[in-house]
C-alpha cells in the first residue's frame, strides 16, 4: 500500500483504462465520501456498485447505480440496474459476470500491517479478492474515526495498492419514535423470546422496538449481520 496524495490520485483514476469500470464501495455508512468524489470528478462515466448506499453518492448522468440491495441514494435513480438476490451470491457475482475493474474501501489507520473495514465488511472482502486476481485496483480512504473491527474484516496493507488519508466523522441514522402498530407487533415478538434465546436481527424499527421489551430477560445471544442501537441498548 501507498500513501499518496488527493491530486496524485486523481491522476491514478484518470488513468483507467475501461469505458464505463464497474467499481464496488463500502455502502450502509461506511462510504468513503472523499475518494468516491475524487473518483466521480475525474472518470466520466462508470458503474457504481454499493449495498443499501445511503446519501450522498454520485447521480449525474454517466453514473449508472448496480445494487441487490437499494438504499435510500438510489431508490429512485433512473439509471439504477437493480439485481435481485441473495446477499450470499455477490461474491459470486464478482468472480463471474460483474468483475470489479476497482474497488473503493473506507478503512481505519494501519495496524501490524492491517486495515480494518470497521463498521462495514459483508461482500467486501471478496471485492478486494477478486480486484487482486485481475490486476484491479484496490484503493483505500484511511480514516482515524473508523473503529478497528476483527475477523474477517481485516485486511492485509499488500492487499491494497493505493490510500489517501482523510479524517471523516462517520455518519449514522437518525432513531424515530415507534408508532403504535410498531409496538404492537414489538410487544407480541416479544412474548415469543425466552431466556437464553439466540437473537437473529435486522434493519428497521420493529427489531429495535422488540430488543427494547426485552431488557428483563436473561442469557439471550446474538447471532447477525448486523449490531443496531437496539442491541447496543439491549
């Protein structure tokens, strides 16, 4: 990995070879607002490829939006190529009809050679494999404020073949008040958890309503994608 500078990497990205490249970044929160910008300043047309993208993103003409699971920042996108499947099959994905011709993480600093993808790993990993095994690149925005997370979420420096450094507060959703149809269905899950139950939770209000009635129970896992507020709550 290379530490370089804003300007010297827009004049890597300028140096893209593919008419329209199809390039993966870190979705959910975890964007990397900076180098995407760089990125959609200098290339005039690609496909972008981002998990439940939230805004801001690019959506000028030229940017075609490639999801299978359409955030808030492109719901809506006339250019948007929506696949539906399995979170599980993207990386299959990757290794077969939409190869990654770059792939922008959103890092922690460096540690012993590694970087962490903090709040956002899922099919980022096999982006970055599959970059590797093309000759793709592989560029990083290091970020202080992002957390350092293990486990398969770590990657080694080698892996990456350029970084800029650029300090960015992480941004997160804003909690809204559950309605009453919210704690009605929250209060009926509720009753069906027991001591020592494994929690399996996604995105929305009703997860974080539910884990809110649950703070008398005893024992209880969590096996999941995802860690909300609630579980933090909880």
């Amino acid at each position: 990995m290379r530490i370089v500078s804003e300007h010297e990497l827009a004049n890597l990205l300028g140096g893209l070879t593919e008419a329209s490249p199809r390039v993966v970044t870190s979705g959910n929160f975890a964007t990397p607002i900076r180098a995407l910008d760089i990125l959609d300043a200098t290339v005039e047309t690609y496909r972008l490829f981002i998990l439940n993208a939230q805004h801001p993103i690019p959506t000028r003409p030229g940017v075609l939006h490639e999801s299978p699971f359409v955030g808030p920042a492109m719901r809506g996108s006339p250019g948007l190529d929506y696949l539906p499947m399995r979170l599980s099959l993207v990386p299959r994905l990757f290794a077969t009809t939409r190869r990654p011709d770059l792939v922008l993480i959103h890092t922690s600093t460096p540690r012993a050679g590694k970087v962490s993808l903090g709040i956002e790993v899922n099919v980022l990993p096999a982006a970055v494999e599959q970059a590797r095994a093309r000759d793709a690149l592989v560029i990083a925005q290091l970020n202080p404020r992002m957390p350092y997370t293990l486990g398969d979420g770590e990657i080694d420096t080698d892996m990456i073949d350029f970084a800029i450094e650029v300090e960015q507060e992480l941004p997160g959703s804003t909690p809204r008040q559950a309605d009453d149809r919210t704690a009605q269905i929250s209060e009926q899950v509720a009753r069906l958890v027991t001591d020592g139950a494994t929690l399996q939770l996604g995105i929305g209000q009703v997860p974080d309503a539910t884990l809110s009635r649950l703070q008398g129970h005893g024992g209880l896992r969590v096996w999941s994608e995802m860690v909300s507020d609630g579980v933090l709550g909880l």
